[in-house]
C-alpha cells in the first residue's frame, strides 16, 4: 500500500544519509589524524581540543597506600577508596559506592552540586573500615575524575570549560574544579586533599596501564564520548614547560567536539544538534554516545509517525517528548531476537504508549535501530583508527617479526552493555586495519578503570612521596 512504501522511502533517504561506507571511515579516520596534529600544533588550532593533561607518567605497579578517588561524569557518581600493596600485593582491597545525581542539580548552581558530591563522599569516609590504613597524621589523598572539558594548570587543578551531557551550570565555568570541590569539602568538614585531577579516559588510560603495561590509549563510550592517548612530549608544538623525564604527555583528545565534512550528518542529527543544550559542539558524540542514540530513533520515529502514520492515524503524543526513549531501550529492542519481536512490542507499549503493533511495524523500528547503532560504531571505530594512525600503530612495520602489540582500554556503559554496537565497532577496526596490523590491537574492556587509575593517579602525585 502506498503506506509501506512511504515508510520505504523515509528508510532509503535515512540509509544513504547516513551510510559509513568503508572509504568514508578512512576519510573520517585522516581527518582526525589531521585534526589531532592541528590540535597538538597550538590552542584553539582544532575543533579537537587535545587538552594536556600534566599526567606524563602512568602507573608502574609500586603505588602504595590508602587513597580514594571520586568519579563524576555522567549520571551517577562513584566514590572509591582503595588500598594499595605496591608491586607484590598490587591491589589489597577496594570499595566503591554510587549515588545518582538529582536532575535539578544538574542545571542549578555550582555549591549545590559540589556541597551534594563532598556531603555523599564526608557519608563514604567516615564508613571506611579497620582494612583501610592511613598513617597517623596523614591526610587522606583523591584523584578526581572530573569528565568535562577543562584546561589543566597542573595535575591538580583546571578550569571548567564547558559542560556537556545535559549538565549546565554557568557560575562553574572557567573556576577551578578542583578549588571548588575543595571548598565542598571544607564545608562538610572533610579533611581530604585533591592530588590528581583527570578526565575519565585519563583514569581509565593509567588504569587499564596497570593491568596491561600494552595500554596507549583509552576510549570511553557511555552517556558521552572521549579518548586520551599517550604522545610524545616533542610532538607537542603548543607545549611550552619543560620537557617531561619521560618524553611522554597523556592527551586528553575531547573527541565528542571532532567535526569534519566527511561525517555522515541527517537532518535528524541537524535538529536534535539545534535543539540541544550545546547547539553546534559535540558533534561526533552526538552520533555516537549513548545519550544520544535513543534520542536520533526517536526522531525517525516521530517523523514516521507523522508522514506515514506508521503507528496509526495519529502520532503517539509521547513520541514527541525529547529524549523519552532512551539508548538502553534501544539496545533491548535492537536485540531482540524473539519471532514476533515481543520486547520491541513491550518497549513501544510501556514507553510509547503504543500499543498493538504489528510485526511488520516493530521490524521496521528494528532497521532503523540498526542504521542509527551501527554508524555510532562505525565512526567510533574510524576515530580509533585515526589515533593509531597518529602513534604509527596503524599498520604492520617492515620487518612483521617486530608487530608491537597494542592495548586500548575501553569503558562505558555503551560499550559494555550494547553488543550489537562493540561487536559492530571490533569488526570495524579489523576491517580498516586489516588481517594483519588488527592480529597486534588488543581492545581491553576496563570495567570501571577510571576511578582505579585516578586513586592510582592520586598515588603517583601524592604530597608524602
Ligand atoms: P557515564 O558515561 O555516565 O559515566 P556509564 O559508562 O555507566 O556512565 O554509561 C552509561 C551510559 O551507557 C548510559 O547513559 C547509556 O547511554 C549507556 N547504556 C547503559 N546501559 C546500556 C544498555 N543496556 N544498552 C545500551 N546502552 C547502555
Ligand atoms: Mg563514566
């Protein structure tokens, strides 16, 4: 009927919008290696950031002691308290907790949501138990996981330069994070200093480093997305300090903000970019973060609803709430592997208010799943490309014999929960690398890694060493 084949046409015009054809990954994949070197060149050179961290050394194994660390990044959280035995006992004994943060704190003032985060970590502190040691006198020692944008002044404070993922609070930006989490703390009358101050892929870089001395480079792929990678101290042209010992500065990439014309962006992605809290930034994580890919079905849908009353004569009132369909959602619907597509069903009903739908109809939701999952996962695959391109791990050297391997740690609720996504993105970077150059690229989920690699961080950059 003249229905299905306008649903046909709203596909069609979706699949070649959004089509990731292998040249256009390699495309996409230079572009970032180019953005990357514009980047390191000098500040503000590039739509990539490349934010230096101060982190020139990651984590050897010999860290000791009692230190926490306190992840905030997203939508929850995490405190952690760790106790480190250095080289032969490693890690003694952790423990963590995670509090959601109120959606009103989110866009309200800055004290209230750092008084919040310092009163959940002074409630953590004072649960710490007889299997935790701190020499008298010593203060107790954090590595702040902080995953916004901030331009670093040293490894323990930075600005705030923007926010992203849904939280906007004016009065934070361009202040010390680290000063005002001071400040919280002080307020609560918790008596803890600040030693490291990382993003979350910095975190998870020297974390997934202490399991895997392979370890180059983090991806983070959850509510948003990021990479930081190590890179040699010289091929830093905006770096002025000295040197580092090591030769070696960790790059905090901000890679949600790449951008470039090779990215295959829809009309769907071009209004939600609009209507976002960050019109025009962000907007390789717009195509890619869990945050968002519920919210670009959700758009499809819509305007299926509307121009071909796929669900019935009249468009499902919840269908046109921003963001009610979320990327877990998405991911159970995508999934389903039932005959009758029955959780896709259940999805539409519960979520939607849809009830009744037709296989034919839940098929179609599937498809469009599938175009909008599988580009993320392209693109996050021709990002990663791009970085090893930049580090010269790309492809085999000469002599085969001597194929480094390579490690990237990898964390985020996307990744770890949305197989059809890290499947897609594996296969991927075997594809664009090839049989041999991918045998020696190892990605290492790192659950979590990111509040182990700061306290490991806090460690490392500890006042009593
Ligand atoms: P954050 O990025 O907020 O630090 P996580 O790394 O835990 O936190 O990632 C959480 C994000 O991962 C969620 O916002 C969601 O987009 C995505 N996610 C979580 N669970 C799933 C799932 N089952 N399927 C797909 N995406 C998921
Ligand atoms: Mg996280």
């Amino acid at each position: 009927s003249g229905r299905w084949s306008r649903v046909a046409a709203v596909i069609k015009e979706l699949e070649d919008r959004a089509a990731t054809p292998i040249g256009k990954l390699r495309q996409v994949a230079d572009a970032m290696t180019v953005e990357m070197h514009a980047g390191l060149a000098s500040e503000g050179g590039s739509k990539l950031k490349m934010l230096i961290s101060y982190v020139d050394n990651l984590p050897t194994g010999d860290e000791a002691g009692l230190f926490y660390a306190l992840d905030l990044g997203g939508t929850n959280f995490r405190v952690l308290r760790v106790q480190l035995g250095g080289k032969e006992k490693r890690v003694v004994k952790q423990e963590f907790e995670e509090v959601s943060i109120p959606p009103h704190l989110m866009v309200g003032g800055s004290d209230e949501l750092f008084d919040f985060i310092a009163s959940a970590l002074a409630k953590f502190v004072a649960s710490e138990g007889d299997d935790f040691h701190l020499p008298v006198d010593r203060q107790r020692e954090l590595g702040f996981t902080f995953s916004f944008p901030v331009r670093q002044t040293s490894i323990a404070s930075g600005t705030l330069i923007k926010w992203t993922k849904g939280f906007n609070i004016d009065s934070t930006v361009g202040e010390d994070v680290v000063a005002e989490l001071t400040r919280a703390m002080e307020r609560q009358g918790l008596d803890m200093r600040v030693s490291a101050l990382v993003n979350d892929t910095i975190g998870t870089l020297a974390g997934g480093r202490y399991y895997d001395r392979d370890v180059v480079a983090a991806v983070i792929l959850g509510t948003g997305t990021n990479a930081a990678y190590v890179e040699r101290a010289n091929a830093i042209p905006k770096w002025h300090g000295l040197l580092p010992k090591s030769g070696e500065m960790v790059i905090n990439m901000e890679w949600g903000n790449f951008r470039s014309s090779h990215l295959p962006i829809t009309d769907y992605d071009r209004a939600l970019d609009v209507e976002s809290l960050n019109p025009g930034e962000q907007i390789f994580e717009k195509l890619i973060s869990g945050m968002y890919l519920g919210e670009i079905l959700r758009r499809v849908l819509l305007k299926l609803a509307t121009e071909t009353a796929l669900f019935g004569d009249t468009v499902p009132p919840k269908l046109e709430t921003p963001f009610i369909l979320r990327t877990p959602a998405m991911s159970v619907m995508h999934h389903d592997n039932s005959p009758d597509l029955r959780e896709v069903g259940n999805k539409l009903k519960e979520l939607l208010g849809i009830p009744n739908t037709s296989l034919k109809t839940r098929k179609v939701v599937v498809q469009i799943c599938d175009i909008i999952a599988k580009r993320g996962a392209h693109l996050a695959a021709a990002g990663i490309v791009g970085i090893l391109k930049k580090i010269g791990r790309d492809a085999p050297p000469k002599d085969v014999s001597k194929l480094p391997r390579t490690a990237i740690a990898m964390d985020g609720g996307l990744y770890e929960h949305y197989t059809i996504f890290s499947d897609c993105l594996q296969s991927t970077l075997k594809e664009m690398l090839g049989p041999e150059a991918s045998t020696a690229i190892v990605i290492k989920l790192a659950n979590d890694g990111s509040g182990i690699g700061a306290s490991l961080l806090a460690a490392s950059h500890s006042q009593h060493l």
